[in-house]
C-alpha cells in the first residue's frame, strides 16, 4: 500500500471520511443559516447594504454546494464506497485551496484563521489518498 494509506487501517479510513462529511455538511450549513458568519470567517466584509445582500446571497450558493458534497460523501460512507469517497475528497481540495485564496485576499491576508484554512487543505487532501487508496 502506497502513503498515506499504511499508516490507517481501512476501517479508520472510513470514519476519518465520515468525519470529514460531518464537516463539510456543518460548514455548508453554517452558511446557508448564518451567511455574515460563514462570509467573515473567510475575509469577506461588505461594507455596503447591496454588498451585504449580495454577500449573503453568494455565502448560500456556496453552503448549498457543501451540503450537497456531504450528501454524496454520506451515500458513499453508507455504501462502502471509500474509493469514490477518496475521489471527491481527493478533489474537493481544489475547494479548500480556493477558499483559503479568496480569504487571503481578504482584507486580513493572512491573519485571522487563515493557516487553519491552510491546514484544513492538507487534511483533506491527506484523507482524500488514504480513501482512494483503499
């Protein structure tokens, strides 16, 4: 077996997975109920009324996009499906890079959460092998 994936047994692999949609889904609802808190903890600060609409409004876009990976994330868990859970969360990465580029160009940089963000990236990507790989 290739790293990361000997340093688990699959089993573990597979709740490592599941707790990784647990999170996905949460922060998909943080911002779908509670879009200036989802939009400030990742540097978006709208100073005007029309960029706090229009904040909220891009902060349920995104939510619904967690939810929506959580769900196939779960189906895949309750299947024992740890490749193609691999396969998204391997990908989903590329989320995790983005957000953390949207919020250092925030008004913050690289202040305020930002190498939890960076962190939260390696995780991903780390489980995301470990389940592809089983």
């Amino acid at each position: 077996m290739a790293f990361p994936n000997r340093l688990i047994p699959p089993s573990t692999w597979r709740h490592v997975g599941l707790g990784l949609t647990a999170t996905v889904f949460a922060l998909g609802a943080l911002a779908i109920l509670a879009p200036p808190v989802a939009a400030d903890s990742l540097g978006v600060v709208p100073t005007t009324s029309e960029g706090r609409a229009i904040t909220e409004k891009a902060m349920v876009f995104l939510g619904i996009r967690d939810v929506a990976a959580a769900a196939a994330l779960f189906w895949f868990y309750r299947e024992g499906k740890q490749k193609e859970m691999g396969v998204l969360t391997t990908a989903w990465t590329l989320v995790c890079v983005t957000d953390t580029w949207v919020a250092v160009q925030g008004p913050r940089g690289w202040d305020k959460g930002i190498w939890t963000l960076c962190a939260g990236a390696v995780v991903v990507a780390f489980a995301g092998l470990g389940l592809l790989q089983s």
